[in-house]
C-alpha cells in the first residue's frame, strides 16, 4: 500500500502548475518522447505545439484505449 504522504507531485516544467493529471502526463510522453523528462500541463503543451487546450482534450479522448500511455 502506497502512503500517501510519499506520492511524488508532478509539476508543469514551465508553468510549475502542481499535480499534473495522469492524462497531461501522457500527452506529454506522447508528444515530447516517452523518454523525456520534461512534463507539460495540458496549457503549456498547447502553447508549445502551437494548437488549443481544446484540440489536446479531444486528442486525449482520442488516445484513449488506443495508447498506452492512457490506459
């Protein structure tokens, strides 16, 4: 059992907006390289690729049960 306490926050690397959700997480896998240790929230993702919050929200939808990352 996982305390709770020990749970790692994960922050946007630009914004430094706290507990990213596991869906920004993916997005951000998805589109910077599942290697990259740089997370984005859905916010700054969207400002670096160029399209809408609205756009990455649908994608995530789109993703999901097709990607890995967003199972």
């Amino acid at each position: 059992m996982i305390n709770k306490q020990d749970k790692r926050c994960v922050h946007c690397a630009h914004c430094t907006k706290q507990n990213l959700t596991k869906s920004e997480i993916a997005m951000s896998k998805k589109y910077l390289g599942r290697s990259s240790k740089t997370l984005l929230c859905i916010d700054c993702l969207a400002n670096f690729l160029e399209v809408t919050s609205e756009e990455l929200i649908a994608k995530i939808e789109e993703f999901k049960g097709n990607c890995k990352l967003f199972d």
